[in-house]
C-alpha cells in the first residue's frame, strides 16, 4: 500500500505534465516545450509503472515464505502481466515522439493479463460454488464483471495511446475508457453492498476513480469537438482539464490508498492477541482467529466466515477454503 501511494502520486505528477504542455502550447515555437514536458510525463508513468511493479513483486514473496503455493502461482501471473504492462509504458517513454504504437499495444497487453487472472479466478470461483451448493457466497459473477471491465479499458489503452491522430479513434478509445471504468465502479459497489468490501474509505476509492471517468469523458467530447477547431485556444482549454482531473483522481487514489494504510495499523495493533478479537461482539463483522488454522484471521461478516484472510496484516483471499468451518458459529462457538 506504501508503494501504491507513491506510485499513484507519481502518475498524478505525469499528468499534470501533459495538462502543461497543452496549456502552453500556443504556436510552433512553443512545441519543443510542449513535447518535453510529454516526454517527462511518460518517463514519470513508467516510474510509477515500476513501482507497481516492486509492490507486486514483493507481495509474491511474502506468500511464497508463507508456503501458500496456490496463491503464488496466481500473484506470478500477476507480476507477469504488471512487468509486460512497464515494458509498454518504457517503450513509450523512450520513443521519439512519446506516442508509441508498440508501446501502447505492449502496455494494453499487460491490462489483459490482468483481466485473464480474473476470469480464471471467475472459473475457479464457479467451481467452487457448484460444489459447495449454498455454503457459499455467490461472487463468480462478479469476478467475470470485473474481467469485462478491464478488457474493455485494455482495448481503450491500445486505442487512445496510440500514435494514430484519428478523431474517430480518440472519441471510440476515450470513450471505450469511460464505460469500462463505469463498469468497474459498479462492480466494487456491488461488492461493497454485499460486505466483500471492508474498508471504510470505500467512497474515497470510488470517488478517484470517478473522477478518471468524468477526466475521459470530457477528453472524448473535447476530440469530437475541438480537433476540427482553427484556433489552439479551444484545442488548450479542452485538452488541459482533462489531466488536470486525472492528476487529482490519482492523488484522491493515493489518499485512499493512505487511509487503507492506517486501517492495516490498527487492525494489526487489535489482533495482537486473539483475546483482543474476542471483545468484539459476536454478531457484529469483525476480523476473528480463523476457525481452520490456516490463516491469522479470517473476516466475519456477521453472518458466515468468509475468504477474507489476513496473514502479517497482509491482506488475501482464500478462495480454496471459502467455505472453512461453514457451521461454526462464534456465537456458540
């Protein structure tokens, strides 16, 4: 989560960038200026790319020590599709232009990586549920929702970021963007409203991605509108706020990311001690000792265990034992 605060206050540093160099471009002797600024902005991406990138990387080590090998198969897959993602986003910033076709198709590339490790946690998912018939949560549907979601902004990246300066292209890939984002943001909301979500910043989270999908929004009317304007001061205007709101969607995902952080602190300073854990009201949704053993603490949700874990207070999901100790009741013990 430390890295991801970085990360994300990194890229909003990039797209402040891009937001300046349309805001100073007023004729030919200012696009030196404007394409420098561009290029700093994809070398700052990369960095936060590559941030990513560690975080992942350190995420899988920490559950390879812990011998959870089903996870770590799944946390290489990901760390595979973040590094094929950072090439892309390297590619772009060493190109000449900063508008690298290869380096667009390799980053789109890397998302749908992405989107397939959450398909095969869909499939996963539904055989775990035609197994265990109603000892657990239907959620199968929301991990293929998600996947949909993500290969919709994957085709998006490969579209908008392209060297191509067709209209056409940009209004599509923009607005490729917009509804992908609009169907992640339905996604986690659902889960939020079924309690797979705990964190209680949830609204700081929706919020930064809220404010991505207004920023491509506005960028796909501004490409439909403004391209064919003569004048630069329409083409300025309509192209500089767009960043500008993605630079403070990414510095409202960063303070999320932050609060996350401070939830962590506190749970690892109540879990201390199971006994600590056992003040908590029986009936109210709380992480407890997980009942199977296999994990720290499991989360309860008030109702039923769910595959909520946390090991070191590093947050996972034990979609293999979901279904762990169905008829244990805390309440009966």
């Amino acid at each position: 989560m430390a890295v991801a605060i970085g990360g994300a206050a990194i890229w909003a540093l990039g797209s402040l960038l891009v937001c300046l160099s349309s805001a100073l471009l007023s004729g030919p002797e200012s696009l030196g200026t404007a394409h420098n600024l561009v290029t700093a902005s994809s070398w700052l991406n990369f960095v936060a790319g590559f941030a990513a990138l560690g975080a992942a990387c350190y995420v899988t080590y920490t559950t390879f020590l812990k011998h959870l090998w089903s996870s770590v198969w799944e946390l290489a897959g990901a760390v595979a599709a973040t590094m094929i993602f950072v090439i892309g986003l390297l590619m772009i910033a060493t190109s000449s232009n900063s508008n690298s076709d290869a380096g667009s198709i390799v980053s789109a590339v890397g998302l749908g990586g992405w989107a397939v490790l959450l398909l095969v946690n869909a499939a996963r998912r539904t055989l775990i549920e035609q197994s265990n018939g109603a000892g657990v949560q239907r959620t199968a549907h929301l991990w293929f929702a998600s996947a949909g979601a993500l290969v919709a902004i994957a085709v998006a990246r490969g579209l908008t970021a392209s060297g191509n300066d067709s209209t056409v292209q940009i209004v599509a890939g923009r607005t490729i963007w917009f509804v992908g984002l609009v169907a992640l943001i339905s996604v986690l909301s659902v889960a939020r409203r079924r309690k797979l979500i705990s964190t209680k910043h949830f609204k700081v989270l929706i919020a930064g991605l809220s404010l991505i999908a207004v920023a491509e929004l506005v960028e796909a009317i501004a490409a439909g509108v403004i391209l064919s304007a003569t004048s630069l001061t329409p083409f300025r205007v309509g192209f500089s706020i767009p960043p500008f709101v993605e630079a403070i969607a990414f510095v409202t995902l960063a303070w999320a990311a932050l609060c996350r952080v401070g939830e962590l602190s506190v749970l690892s300073h109540q879990a201390i001690s199971p006994l600590q854990a056992s003040v908590v009201p029986d009936t109210a949704a709380s992480w407890k000792p997980d009942p199977g053993n296999v994990h720290e603490l499991r989360w309860w949700d008030g109702t039923r265990w769910t595959e909520h874990v946390l090991d070191n207070m590093q947050p996972a999901v034990d979609i293999y034992r979901s279904n762990i100790a169905v008829d244990y009741d805390p309440k009966t013990g």
